[in-house]
C-alpha cells in the first residue's frame, strides 16, 4: 500500500491520481488472474503431455505383446493408428535388450539416452523428464515382451509443442493484458472527467465565492442520487444558510451601528456641555448626567439583547417551567418599574410544566407584557390567561396599548423594528425584545399567534408544548 501511495503523489489531480490507480488496481488484478491461469494450464498441459507419453508406451507394450515370436516393420505399419499418433507427436520409440543393445527404433527423431533401470524396477513404468538434444523431454522406460524376447521399451516424448503453446499463451495474454490496461486508463480517464465534474464545479463555487462573494454562483446540474449528489446537495443548502446568515449579519451590523450611534452622540453631547457650562451650573449637570445615564443604561440593555440573539444556545430537551412561579416573579419585576399598571392572571385547567426553561420563559413573557405597557396612552392593563390542556398550554397575553397596524403586523418580530407610532414615545426600547421572543419560541418550538387593532390594543396568544 505505501507503494501505491509514493505513485500518487500529492501535488497530482484528483483526475490522474483516479486514472493511476485504475491501471494499477487492473494490471495487479490482471496480473494475479493470469498468474493463475497460467500456472493450471501449466499444470493441466504438462500433465496431460505425460499422459500422452504413457498412453503410447502402454499401446506399444500390448502391440508387441500380442506380436508372435518375429515382427517386422511391416507389421508395425498397419498398425496406422499407433504409428500415426508416434509420428505426429513426434515420439521416438527404441527397444533395447538388457545388454543395452538396440533392437529396434521407430521413427528417430531424438538421440538415444542411457538406461538407468535398475533390476527392482524392470516391473514397473518409469517416467522422468530429462534434456535431448537441448530439448526438454519426457522419458518412458518399461519392460517389453515380444514373444519369447524379452527387452526394455524406451519412448522419448518431446515438449517442444507444448512450450511453444505456453509461449502463445503468455504473448496472448502480455497483449491482452497491456490493451486491457490502456483501455482501463481510458475508461478511468473518462469516468475520471464524467465523476469528478461535480466536484470541479463545486470547486470553482468555492472560488468564485471567495472572490466575488455570493453575487456569482453556479447551478449544479448533477441531480444522481449518489454521495457526490448528497455533497453538492449539502452544499447548497449550507451556501444558503451562509448566505443568509451573511445577509443577515451586514443587516446586524448596520442597523446596531444606527442604533448605537444615536445613545453615543448624546452622551458625546452632553459630556461637552458639561465642559462647557456644566462645571459651573449645577442644574446643566444634573441634567446632563441623568440623560447619560439613562443613554448608558438603554445602550447597556441593548448590547445585552444583542448577545441573546448571537448565542444561540442549544436547547435543553428537558427543560420544565412552572408558569405559575414565573408569572410571579415577571410581574413583581414589572410592578416595581411600571407601578401604574395593573397586571391580572387567571389560570384554567390541571397545572402541567411546558417543555421550555423558567429562564427563557420569563424573557418571553416580560418582552410582550412590558411592550403592552410601554407603548401605552391609557393605564396599562394586561390581562394573561392561561389554560393547561392535555398536550399543550396555551398563555394570552391582552393589552390595552395603542396597537399595530395590519401593515407593520408582519414586521414586529424582525431585529431593530418598531412602529412610527413608538417612536415618538420617550419610553421606546431596543426594537429588539420581539426579535429575542421569537428566537426563544423557536428554539423551544412555541408557536405565537398576534392580532391587534390600532387604538384598543394588541393580544399574544402562546402555545407551550409539554411533557
């Protein structure tokens, strides 16, 4: 494997280090099928050549054995079988007497070789393979009788068929195999280009992205339902996510640098007035520092909403609230700031806990009941019903406050936004208490429903999941 690794190297393709290892997976492959086949065919061939050599010495043991006491040439011809399979494998069959005298040869093609039989072994068939004439050959040496003689049968059996079919057969597949080997790097090339396309695309995204931003982006057209389709799909959707989250951050930053500006020019006013005149009058400074103040505080609340909503936190799956407790500790708050309002709860139904953290929903139960006093002409009233039921709770919140309008209705929740009408009211916040309130709701899968009518008020309707 390290190998393979150092012919990959690091600064090639994807394309070629692809093509490279196709050949090489394929030739390895190749090569160890063909090492196989090989050596059976070997094996097989070899096998089946002795057994050629034996089959002969075996025919010509019992032609001579059914001979009488003489036999001659002629007779041996019109045996054509056995003499045609001698000459055309090309045998050379010798007959000797046990003084190592030839009797008798048929077709010489091969040099005679030496008996080496020993007496222990005159009954059985020896078979070795020996060189000839610097030919590889197999030599069968056995006991022959014919008639009242007796003698040694040697049959030479040459293998230069059977090599030159072991060459034919290695050629044939060097050639096969080096043509299977090109067509594998082409096919790999080209499925190469057809796979890794996407992938070039989702590259040149990246770049066109970091160098023009999201002005300029490509559309995939690779819709196969594979892991490449399920890269390019999951890229889409988190350039989206970043897009919009980009989007949103330029918002942020503009609105929170319009909104900070304002608190900081004051402050900034104020402070040179005091350098000004201040020193001196005690009423300028008294004044100059409680508007400061009251811009430091504003300023300070507002940065604290703004890293609610860049938190995020994880929700907590088992979070439980007890909204009777809640509601009390929302409402003592609320009566020590806003002592002129008058707060009702009235509760119905069984007690249950909904799947939300007492800290979370006391943030959102404080940002709708203080804007529904904040953004009032009249006493403020706030009416808050609560009615458990079996799968859910549902709070609503009623105000009698100078409502919104049907079309800034759709708006309220968005960060930094709020109503002409509010703003001419001293008392106006963040403009983003609204927005952390549908964070929450959403991070703790609240649904909240608004209706409301300019002059008598607006109504919050909450519905809490529970356990």
């Amino acid at each position: 494997m390290k190998k393979i690794k150092e012919l990959l190297p690091k600064n090639q393709s994807l394309k070629k280090k692809w093509t490279i290892s196709t050949a090489i997976v394929i030739f390895i492959s190749y090569a160890v099928i063909c090492s196989v086949i090989y050596i059976a065919l070997y094996s097989w061939l070899i096998q089946n050549e002795e057994n050629n050599a034996i089959r002969t010495a075996d025919d010509l043991t019992s032609f001579f054995s059914s001979q009488d006491n003489s036999i001659s040439i002629q007779d041996f011809q019109r045996n054509t079988g056995l003499s045609k399979a001698i000459v055309n494998q090309n045998q050379t069959v010798r007959i000797f007497n046990f003084d190592g005298y030839e009797v008798l040869q048929i077709n010489n093609v091969n040099s005679a070789l030496p008996l080496d039989i020993t007496f222990e072994q005159m009954d059985d068939l020896i078979v070795s393979k020996k060189q000839v004439d610097r030919e590889e050959v197999f030599v069968v040496n056995k006991v022959v009788s014919i008639g009242n003689f007796t003698g040694i049968l040697q049959l030479i059996h040459p293998l230069s068929t059977f090599h030159s079919m072991m060459e034919y057969i290695i050629t044939t597949m060097l050639i096969a195999g080096f043509g299977a080997i090109l067509m594998a790097g082409f096919m790999g090339y080209y499925l190469a280009n057809v796979l890794i396309r996407p992938l070039q695309d989702l590259r040149d995204s990246m770049l066109s992205i970091q160098k023009k931003g999201f002005e300029d982006k490509i559309n995939f057209t690779y819709d196969a339902d594979d892991e490449i389709g399920d890269l390019l799909k999951l890229y889409v959707s988190m350039m989206e996510d970043l897009e919009n989250s980009f989007a949103k951050q330029q918002q942020f930053v503009s609105d929170a640098s319009h909104e900070l500006r304002t608190p900081i020019q004051a402050i900034e006013g104020h402070l040179s007035l005091i350098q000004r005149w201040g020193k001196n009058d005690p009423d300028v400074l008294e004044e100059s520092l409680n508007t400061s103040l009251v811009e430091v505080t504003r300023m300070k609340k507002m940065i604290e909403e703004l890293l609610d909503l860049a938190r995020k936190e994880e929700r907590d799956l088992e979070a439980m609230a007890n909204v009777k407790n809640v509601l009390t500790s929302v409402m003592d708050e609320l009566h020590i700031i806003y002592p002129e309002a008058m707060l009702n709860i009235v509760e119905n139904g069984k007690v249950k806990q909904p799947n939300i953290t007492e800290n979370a929903l006391a943030q959102i139960l404080r940002n709708i009941i203080e804007n529904g006093i904040r953004y009032n002409e009249k006493t403020p009233i706030i009416d808050i019903d609560v009615h458990y039921l079996t799968e859910s709770i549902f709070i609503t919140i009623k105000d009698n406050g100078i409502g919104i309008s049907k079309d800034n209705l759709p708006f309220i929740f968005d960060r930094f936004y709020r109503v002409d009408v509010s703003r001419e009211h001293n008392g106006g916040g963040t403009g983003l208490g609204l927005s952390i309130t549908k964070m929450l709701a959403e991070k703790y899968q609240t649904e909240i429903e608004v209706a409301s009518v300019l002059g008598k008020g607006t109504t919050f309707t909450l519905k809490f999941n529970v356990f």
